[in-house]
C-alpha cells in the first residue's frame, strides 16, 4: 500500500457515483481502507435512539466515507479536477504538484 493522493483538509471533486460533481472538503482519511470521508458528500440516514448527544434520538443524516479513487483534487488555479505529482522542491523536500497547471499545492 502506497501513499495516497489525498490529504486531510484538501479540496476534492468526486469524479464517479451518486454524488458526482460534488465538491468539498476531506474531513478524514482511512488509508487501511482507501476511504476517505468528504463534507457534504455521500450522505447516508443513521437512525438513532435517544442519547445524552441528541435526547430525541431519530434520523441524523451523516458523511458516509468514499472510496478514494472517486475523489480528484481540486486545481488551485483552474478550479477544476486535477491529478497529482510529486517532486523534490528546491528545499530538498517532497512536494505535491497539479498535472495540469503544474501549480505547487500548498
């Protein structure tokens, strides 16, 4: 298992299923799995009973993770879907970069 593609906090595009063309921000990456979970996106229904958190208990919907391999991330400069590199920086350190503008992501 190799590094993944994306990161917590980056700004990703989904490319594929029921939320295609939806963007947002990853809130958690489970590299075991190859999952990650995106705000707003691949909402699911969990239903539960009453808690201390919520003493009404029902239906809260909620972020449901998604494969990585549906997420693209978001060209800083363009706005559009990208993929990414990486190379070694002036600094000597490893930095990601978009195939499209070339652009250095943070």
């Amino acid at each position: 298992m190799g590094k993944l593609h994306i990161k917590k906090g980056d700004i990703v595009i989904v490319n594929a299923g029921t939320s295609k063309g939806m963007e947002g921000k990853v809130l958690e990456v489970f590299p075991a799995k190859e999952r990650a979970i995106v705000e707003g996106v691949n909402m699911v229904s969990k239903h539960t009973k009453p808690n201390a958190e919520n003493p009404q208990g029902g239906i809260i919907k909620k972020e449901a993770s998604i494969h990585i391999s549906n997420l693209n991330l978001k060209d800083p400069s363009t706005g559009k879907a990208t993929r990414i590199g990486r190379k070694v920086a002036d600094n000597g350190k490893l930095v990601r970069y978009s195939k499209k503008s070339g652009e250095e992501i943070k």
